[in-house]
C-alpha cells in the first residue's frame, strides 16, 4: 500500500498538459553495419523480429525491442525482461500523465495504473533471475512473471473503464489517457507472449 501511494504521489506531482495524445514514436530500426560483432548483432536483430512476428504487435514489438538486439543476443530470458522493462516504462508514462486523481473512477484509474506498475515491477525482478537459476526456480520465476503480467494487465482494464464517464476529465485528457492506455496494454501483451515463449523454450534446469 506505502508502494501505492508513493507512485500516486509522484504521479501527481509530474503530471502536465501534453503536447500530443500519443508519445514520441520509437526510433527506427538500427541498419547492420560492418565491424566487430556485426554479425552477432545481426544474428540478435534476427532472433528479435522472430519472436516479435509471433505477438499480436509485431511492429511495436520490433520497435520497442530490436535497440536491445545487441545484449539480448538469442536469449528468451534476456528479451522477455526487456520486454517487461518496457512494460514498465510505458505505465510509468502513462502514471505521469493523469491528472491529480479524487474521489471516482479517474482515481481509480491512477490506482490501477500504480498496482499495474508494482505488478510489472515484480514480473521483472522474476525475470532478471531466470538465467542464473536452475531446476524448479526457473518454472518458478517463469510462472510469477505470467501471473503478475497477467495482473498488470486486468489492472490496465481497470483504469480504461474508468476514462469513458465524461464527467471525469476533459476529452483530450482521456483521450489522451485512453490512447496510452491502450499503448501500455500492448505492451504488457508482448510482455506476455515473451514470457510464454520462454516458458517453451526448454530453459536451464
């Protein structure tokens, strides 16, 4: 709960009119280039885009993850906790830019988006042990990863149906708000799809 109120507070605090509803793009996807460990890192793009072809957004997968090919190399475990770090960055965002909440549904909505954020944290500190672990601590981490992603995202449902009353905000807060709702919910289901992946990839035991 002190964890709660914390990352309500500094919600509250940092929060501005935006300049957009959506945030900044991603940067584009690095091109190969020669020199040492060219190779490696192409061979790292690769295993990116391959998994990313298999989440329901691919694109925003290759987007967020492809500029981490080069330390993920062809980890599952390393890409499933880049994957959940951005997760955790895309509420982050999205905490930062709601309004101070009071009483009603767009309190709730920061509520939720705080209790998402302590999910994803958790799923991520899970993940960031997986390839030193070994035996049943791996189907461990792997199964607490799944169940608070999981939470995360129930929670992001939360907050979206509590921006729809327009007596809450005014509409190009929530819209805004529903647009990086939306965006952190993608995440979190490529977080997901990651996560499972890994599960099936036979990790260290």
């Amino acid at each position: 709960m002190l964890l709660v109120v914390a990352f309500l507070l500094a919600a509250a605090a940092t929060w501005q009119p935006a300049a957009s509803a959506l945030p900044p793009a991603p940067a584009p996807e690095p091109a190969g280039h020669g020199g040492a460990g060219a190779a490696a890192e192409k061979a790292g793009v690769a295993f990116v885009r391959s998994c990313c072809a298999r989440t329901l957004y691919p694109r925003l997968c290759r987007a967020g993850l492809v500029p981490h090919a080069a330390s993920v190399h062809s980890s599952h475990a390393r890409l499933a906790l880049a994957s959940a770090n951005l997760t955790l960055a895309a509420l982050g965002t999205l905490a930062a830019r709601i309004p101070p909440p009071g009483p009603g549904a767009l309190g709730d909505c920061a509520e939720a988006v705080a209790s998402a954020a302590d999910q994803a944290a958790r799923a991520a500190e899970r993940l960031r042990g997986v390839e030193q672990a070994v035996g049943p601590e791996v189907l461990w981490r792997v199964d607490d990863a799944l169940t608070w992603l999981s939470a995360a995202m129930t929670d992001e449902d939360t907050c979206a149906d509590g921006l729809w009353p327009r007596k809450y905000a005014p509409a190009p807060v929530r819209a805004e708000l529903r647009a990086r709702v939306r965006r952190a919910k993608q995440y979190t289901s490529i977080a997901l799809a990651l996560v499972r992946m890994l599960a099936s990839s036979n990790p260290r035991s």
